[in-house]
C-alpha cells in the first residue's frame, strides 16, 4: 500500500522520495489510485502557504503561492501542455505528426503563449483567493484535477506502447479506480457546496471535452496530454470557484 503511494508522490511531486528496487507494473498501476491523495496533500500546502502569507499584499502573495506551485510539481504539467499545444497546433489533424511534435523539446509560440495564459489566469485567481481569505479553492484545484487522471486513463486508451504510461495504465485495477473516482467526485460538493457541484461539473465537461479531442485526434492519451488536462482543470476549478463563491 505505501510504495504505490510513494510511486505517486515521486512522480507527482518534487518531495524528496527514495524508492529501492525496481518499479513493478502493477505497483505503478496502484500508484494511480493515490493520485488524488497527492492532490490534496498538494493543495493542503498551496492552502498553508496561502494562510501564511495573508498578511501579504494578495498580488505578491498570489505570485508566491504560484512559484510555490510550480516549484512543488516541477512544472510536470505545465511541459505537458506546452508540447500539447505545439503538436495540436502543428500538427494539422495528422496524428502521427502530432504524436511526433509532442517529442519536440523545443517550445513553439502555441505552447509559450498557453503557458502565459494559464499562469496568468492561475495568478488572477490566487490573488482573488488571497484578498477574500478563503483558501479552500487550492485545495479543490489540485485534488479535482488529479481525480480526473485514474478517469482518463480508465477510459482512454494509452497511445504511446512501453514506457511508464503504458505501465500505469495496464497496472490500474478497474475496480479501484471506479471507486477512487467516485469517492473523490462526491467529496467535492460536500466539502465546498454549490460552488464545490458548480466546479465539479466545469471541470467535467473540460474533461470529457479534452478526452474527446484526443481521441480524435491521436486516438488516445499520452503523458503530455494528461499534464495538459491537468493544468486546464485546476485552472478551470480555481476561476469558477474564485466566481461562485464571490
């Protein structure tokens, strides 16, 4: 039970993790199911952060808390829907091609501009967060955002043949991850209300909308597109939080 955990808190995080041996698939596949515990343990500290800082001006708290953030993932995601963006862009409805361009290291204008646009959103709604003193949205964020992984990758078929993604997707008990899903969906209202349903129900139509174009597109997911998924969700839940609960 531990080492999935510790599997998932190493990939997703940049809290120092030691692991020995080899990592079996099948505890790659079991680290899914801990995805959004990671969620809200990421949340719990943007949330702490948040609290710490509120005697700060709210922009330069929110720039803090957003450094912190990336800081604390590694801007994982934040690669994710860079080169996402670049090889749908670049692309041109060839899949083949886009699969190709997401290998591309090299960062084009598409991916530039959508991560300027994603911090800067991010920034607005953290500093909005921090004015109001309520700190519950960063916690939601991450936690909403990670649930939506195990989802995807119990629907959507993994394109990309070997490597950890592979791995993580024939691993993930079926079972488990139904229920770690449900689980995870129906704490949200319950912990944030209306505007927790109202952020909830946002982020699925994103979710099946971003799962529908992937499929068209490439017939599936990878790890980029996941990342991708993920920073659009926390965006989209931080926003309609920041909105109904103002």
């Amino acid at each position: 039970m531990i080492r999935p955990f510790l599997i998932a808190l190493q990939f997703l995080t940049r809290i120092p993790v030691r692991l020995a041996g080899e990592l079996a698939a099948e505890d790659l596949g079991r680290s899914l199911l801990y995805y959004p515990l990671v969620g809200l343990i990421l949340g719990g500290l943007l949330a702490a952060s948040a609290w710490l800082l509120s005697s700060a001006p709210p922009l330069l708290a929110g720039a803090l808390v957003l450094t912190l953030w990336v800081a604390l993932t590694g801007a994982l995601h934040l690669d994710g829907l860079a080169d996402s963006l670049d090889a749908w862009a670049g692309g041109r409805g060839d899949p083949q091609r886009t699969l190709a361009l997401m290998k591309d290291p090299h960062c084009g204008p598409q991916g530039v501009t959508g991560l300027v646009l994603v911090l800067l959103l991010k920034f607005a709604a953290l500093a909005a967060i921090l004015e109001a003193g309520d700190y519950l949205p960063l916690i939601l964020a991450p936690f909403v955002a990670r649930t939506a992984l195990p989802l995807l990758f119990l629907t959507t078929p993994y394109v990309r043949p070997g490597g950890l993604g592979a791995a993580l997707a024939s691993g993930l008990p079926r079972g488990a991850g139904i229920g770690i899903v449900l689980v995870g969906y129906a704490l949200i209202p319950l912990l944030a209300g209306t505007a927790g349903l109202l952020a909830l129900a946002c982020s699925l139509i994103a979710f099946f909308f971003l799962r529908n174009s992937m499929n068209n597109r490439i017939g599936g997911t990878t790890g980029d597109t996941a990342g991708a998924m993920v920073e659009i969700i926390e965006t989209i839940v931080l926003i309609t939080m920041v909105i109904a609960r103002n």
